[in-house]
C-alpha cells in the first residue's frame, strides 16, 4: 500500500482524525488535528509530530498559541486558563520555564523567571490588594533578597526564606511609624535589632523575641538612655544609666564611627507585629 503524501483525511481507532498534509505516511506540515474529547490543533506537525507554530484549543476551554517541539510546548507562546488566567512567555517541554508573565484572575500577576512550571529566580509580583514585591523566588515562594511593599506604605528590605522574612532585614511600618533593622525570625523581628519610633523620638537597640523587645537600651528624645526589660512587650524593668556609663556607651560608639553622633544615632528601625508573610494567593503579579 503506497504511503500517503500531500493533502488528505485520515480517521484513527480511538475516535481522533487529522487534516491536512502528510509526507511518506506521517503527519507533516499544516494541518488540524481533531480530538475525539472535543480539543483540536491547528498548525504545524513534522514527522507525526506538533512541531513548530500552532493553536491548540483544549476542551475545558484553554487554549495555548506558540511554538511546539515534539507535540509538547517548547519556545515562546501564550497559554489561557479556563478561570482567566494567562501566561505569556518561555516553554520546556510542556512547562512553564525561563522569562515570563503570568497575570491571574484576582487581578495579581508575577513577570519574572519560571524553572519547571514554578516561579524560580528573580521576578516582581504585584498583588490584588496593590501590594508589590521584588526579589528572588525558589519553588514558587520568596526566596533570598527582595523587597515587598505594602500598600499602607509599610515596606521590608531583606532575606526570606519559604515566602517569609528569615534574617537580616529592614522594616518600616507605616502604622507604627517606625523603623526596625536586624534579625527576623518566621516574619518577626527576633534576634538583635535596633527600632526607633518616629511619633516619639525614642530609639530601642537590643534583643527581640516573636515580634517583641525583650532587654536592651532605650534612647530617649531627652538625651537620657535606660536599661530596659520587658514581659509580652511591658516595661518590667528600667534603670537610667549614670551619665559616667551614658558617656562611657556614646563614647564606645564615636569610637566606632567618628561621624557618628552622641545620641541613639546606631539605632535603626521596629517594625511591628506581622509576620510580613506570604502575599495573596500563590500567585501573584498583577
């Protein structure tokens, strides 16, 4: 029997037919592909296989319209959910991989780098609240250094870990309004960490525990500096060094920095509660 060749029809076992060209028995060229579920393919085959430009409409009303290699999509091309979600960029082997912009329903997108169908590398998201963020990914969480805005103003500079602030990090909050740099821990300030509070002028440098202070020293819009303690963040314990031990301190940090001057000025920013964690739905960039 002489193999096909050029223009024809042919109907398959399980329902499927295909239209178009063929080349010594095989699917190639232009041509559509009818599934029996519904779905179809228009465009490009080689071999047998979806190769090269073409449209596929799925059955539960996705489409995706790119480059394909081996019936997988491979290269650039544009994927559209059946909720109204889309993507727009790089493909491996059926896979979401390399740049590209995916915006979902909530109104959030993320335009950045995807490994294996995951947000992996650097990329920015914007939120549906209007929250932004922009820094490394691993996994589909936040990862690494980034910078997540709110939409209050509050804003994090810093290290996260598995979607949350983990380390060494920089905390304004706006409703607060003050300023916090050091160490967090599961998205709270823990650790060593130096707040000052704008409304009061005040300035706290010392330990940190699940959000809160714990011992250390409070600068006060005065001049004066106390050595504080505190239970479930409630002034326990305070003691007002003696101006032999204030010199001896702000001597210890002139000492440190020539520029730096007498008063709490090595004393950055708190922060608030919240564990500025994970952002809305796990998606994201609007």
């Amino acid at each position: 029997m002489a193999l096909l060749n050029g223009f024809s029809r042919e109907e398959y076992p399980n329902g499927d037919s295909y239209e178009g060209q063929f080349k010594r028995g095989a699917r190639h060229g232009p041509g559509t592909y009818y599934c029996a579920d519904g779905g179809f393919y228009e465009g490009e085959f080689c071999e047998g296989m979806m190769q090269g430009d073409g449209t596929f409409h799925y059955a539960k009303k996705e489409s995706y319209t790119g480059q394909w290699l081996n019936s997988m999509r491979h290269g650039y091309g544009k994927f559209t959910y059946h909720d109204g979600a889309v993507y727009e960029g790089r493909w491996e082997a059926d896979l979401r991989h390399g740049q590209g912009l995916m915006r979902y329903p909530d109104g959030s997108a993320y335009n950045g780098n995807w490994a294996d169908d995951m947000r992996h590398g650097q990329g920015q998201m914007g939120f549906g609240d209007g929250a932004q963020y922009s820094g490394g990914w691993l996994h589909d969480a936040r990862h690494g250094y980034g910078s997540y805005r709110l939409p209050n103003g509050s804003c994090y500079d810093g290290d996260f870990k598995a979607d949350i602030p983990e380390g060494a990090g920089k905390l304004h909050d706006a409703d607060e309004q003050s300023n916090y740099v050091g160490q967090f821990h599961e998205g709270l300030r823990s650790g060593q960490g130096k707040c000052d509070y704008e409304r009061t002028g005040e300035k706290f440098s010392g330990e940190w525990r699940d959000g809160v202070r714990v011992k250390g020293m409070m600068y006060l819009a005065s001049g004066d500096i106390e050595r504080v303690g505190y239970l479930n963040d409630k002034l326990v314990r305070r003691e007002k060094l003696s101006k032999a031990e204030k010199d001896r301190l702000t001597g210890a940090t002139l000492a440190k920095d020539p520029q730096a001057s007498p008063s709490p000025a090595d004393v950055p920013p708190v922060e608030q509660v919240a564990s500025l964690g994970p952002g809305p739905a796990e998606a994201v960039v609007a």
